[in-house]
C-alpha cells in the first residue's frame, strides 16, 4: 500500500485579516481499480499560519509523519505550489525517503476529494462564526475536526461510515 498525505491551503478571513489553514489527510491505495482512491477520509494533521510557507508544510508533515508511526513507502502528493518544492521540504523528505508525487498541471481533479475537506469545513463550521482572534479560529476547527468530522460525519465514499470508523475497521480487516 502507498500512503499519500495531501496538504491542501485554503485561506480564511478572519477579523484580524487572513490567515492560512493547512490540513494534510491519509489516503491508502494499492493495485486497485481506484488507484488514488480515499481511504478514510480521517485529518490526521493539520495546522494553521498567516502564510503558506515552508515551515507550515514541514510542521504539518512531521507531525502526520510522526501521527503514522513513521510509516515506510510513503508517497507524499500535492499540488505544484511552491512551497512543496523548497530545498528544506525536499530535504526533509529525502531523509524519510520519501517519494515526491505531484498533481498534473492544470489537472485539480487529483485533489478533488481533499478539497471537498475545505468545502465542508467552510460551510459547517468557518462560515457560520466570526472569529475576532487567530486562537478563536485555531479553536474552532480543532474542535470541528476532531468532535465532529473524524468522529460523526458520515461519508457516502465510505458507505456512509465516519473517519474513525473506517480507519477501524481496516486496521481489523489487517489483523492490527
């Protein structure tokens, strides 16, 4: 199996001016006939910055990296921005062995379905709340990624299963 961690930049208004959300999500794939296929769905990193850098994508990586156990044969996809392609960045997964895969140019579809993240997220939650400070932003997403969207939001892709529980029942079905 080949996991790929997507990160996805999204900015978000807040009252203080903008500032950067990065979220980064597993997707497993082996031989199938949905080669990119989602696996669960789950966040398992995410991070929040006044500008998409470097040292945001480093931080989010590591700790999905480190969330994973540190996992072997990893594939790390995203898009072509340019923080992906910074000497550090590609240091850094060059020491993890890490393999590098991009999407197509002028081709979103590759990261449709992490998108769909953003869509979600900014509807159920961004869009109905005005934050006045970076942490009350911080805060909220937080609390929708981790009490609602890994923990009770079905998904059709999944059998209208949630995040948590698909990831369970994989690692069941992998005797781990």
């Amino acid at each position: 199996l080949i996991t790929c961690i997507k990160p996805f930049i999204k900015k978000l208004p807040t009252w203080s001016g903008q500032v950067i959300l990065h979220i980064s999500k597993p997707e497993v794939s082996g031989i199938t006939f949905d080669h990119y296929g989602s696996f669960s769905r789950k966040i398992i990193s995410w991070n929040i910055s006044s500008r998409p850098n470097a040292d945001l994508v480093i931080q989010t990586f590591q700790k999905a990296y480190h969330t994973r156990n540190c996992p072997a044969g990893l594939m790390f996809h995203s898009d072509r921005g340019s923080q992906y392609i910074t000497f550090a960045f590609r240091k850094l997964l060059d020491e993890l062995n890490v393999v590098q895969s991009f999407s197509k140019k002028a081709y979103p579809f590759d990261n449709a379905c992490c998108d769909s993240i953003f869509k979600y997220l900014t509807k159920e939650e961004t869009n109905r709340s005005y934050f006045s400070t970076y942490r009350d932003l911080y805060h909220s997403v937080f609390q929708y990624i981790k009490d609602f969207y890994n923990s009770r939001r079905p998904h059709g892709s999944l059998g209208y299963l949630i995040p948590d529980e698909m990831e369970t029942t994989f690692w069941e079905r992998q005797g781990i």
